[in-house]
C-alpha cells in the first residue's frame, strides 16, 4: 500500500511507527470513544506493528489498518482502518485515527477519500459504512466532510465505559463516492 495526497501517504506500518503509534494509542483524547484497551500496553503496540507490516490487502472478515504519514518526514500522524465484511465481500467499515496535535488542520478529511477511492475503485466495493459515537462530533463532522450519509441513530444502543451511549451509522455507495469525486 502506498497513496498520496498532496500533504499525506497512506502506507503500511513499519518498525519506526511503533513509538509513536503507541503514544497516541495511550492519549486519552484519542482513546476516548475507542475500543481499546487503556492504557494501551507496548506489547500490544508490538503485536499490532507487526501484524500489519506483513498485511498488504485486506482480508474477508479482517481488519487492516495502514498507517497515515506525513508526506515530507514520513512521520506517522495516525492510521485508518477498514473491514470487509464476512458475509460480504463488496461491502467494508472504515475506522480512522489523527493524533491529537495533527487534528483540525484538515487530515482526515484528506486521507479518508484515498482510502475510499482505494476501496472503491481497486477492490470494487459496493458500499462503505462508518459508525460512531453520537458524542464524537469530530468522527461525523469528518464523515460528513467526505461525502458519507446518515443511514441511522441508535439512542443508548451501546453499552460502552460504564454507560449507554448512542451511535450514528453511515453509508456511502459506489454510485455515490463517483458522484461526489466525479470518478468513472
Ligand atoms: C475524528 C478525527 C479522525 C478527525 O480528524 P481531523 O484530522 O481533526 O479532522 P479534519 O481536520 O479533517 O476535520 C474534518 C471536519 O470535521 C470537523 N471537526 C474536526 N474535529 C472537530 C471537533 N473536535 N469539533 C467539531 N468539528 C470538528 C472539521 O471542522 C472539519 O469540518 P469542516 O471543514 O466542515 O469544518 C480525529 O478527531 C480523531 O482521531 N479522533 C479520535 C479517534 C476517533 O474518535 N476516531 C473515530 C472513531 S469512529
């Protein structure tokens, strides 16, 4: 995996990420509306950096993550992420992560489209979905920028750190990412 934009890369994880991706792992401002363990523990840090160096595609009924990196020093800036469904090769979930210093300046926003033109137009997927927390304003403001839809809001639907919380889903088709990026 290698795609750019004009200030980012999206690649595969390497050793020298490790470092940092656990830093950001172990921030609570990332970590807030994550499933991880917290705090996030270096072994685990290890196992994931080397299970996605080795992963170059994802995998029915696997999530892979590729690493976001800045363009100019490679520096890893966060990851995102994406699920094809078992029982559906053409349909995948995608997740995503900035480190808190590297948010609002318009990265995720940036990022997300590769990975979506990736999972559209190389691995001919039919549909992309997204969910999060109904609290986490940057994760729907994000989705919103890049074109996805609000399919559904699950009130109190996830027992999630001690208490209910509500999730937003989100959809995005083919049709509809060509639409948007005027693409063929
Ligand atoms: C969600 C996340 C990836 C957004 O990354 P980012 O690089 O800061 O996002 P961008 O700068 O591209 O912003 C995209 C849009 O969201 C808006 N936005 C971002 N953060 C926001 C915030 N905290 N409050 C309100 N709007 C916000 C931006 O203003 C922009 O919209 P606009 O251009 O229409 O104004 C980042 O906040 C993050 O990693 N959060 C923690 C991990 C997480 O919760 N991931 C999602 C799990 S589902």
């Amino acid at each position: 995996m290698y795609l750019q934009t004009s200030r980012l890369v999206l690649r595969n994880f390497t050793d020298a990420d490790l470092d940092v991706f656990w830093t950001y792992r172990n921030d609570p401002e990332v970590a807030k509306y994550q499933g991880w363990e917290f705090p996030y523990p270096r072994e685990r840090a290890v196992d994931f950096v080397s299970s996605m160096r080795e992963r170059v595609a994802p995998k029915q009924g696997g999530w892979i993550q590729f690493a976001v990196a800045l363009k100019d020093t490679d520096e890893l800036i966060g990851d995102l992420g994406c699920y094809v469904k078992k029982e559906d090769v053409r349909q995948a979930v995608i997740g995503f992560t900035i480190a808190s210093k590297y948010r609002r300046k318009g990265y995720a926003a940036e990022i997300i489209p590769c990975l979506l033109e990736y999972l559209f137009e190389d691995m001919d997927m039919h549909r992309v979905t997204a969910d999060c927390d109904a609290d986490n304003i940057a994760s729907y403001r994000a989705l919103e920028k890049v074109g996805f839809r609000r399919e559904a809001h699950y009130v109190e639907s996830f027992f999630f750190k001690g208490a209910y919380a509500s999730e937003y889903y989100y959809g995005m088709l083919r049709r509809e990412w060509r639409e948007k990026y005027r693409r063929r």
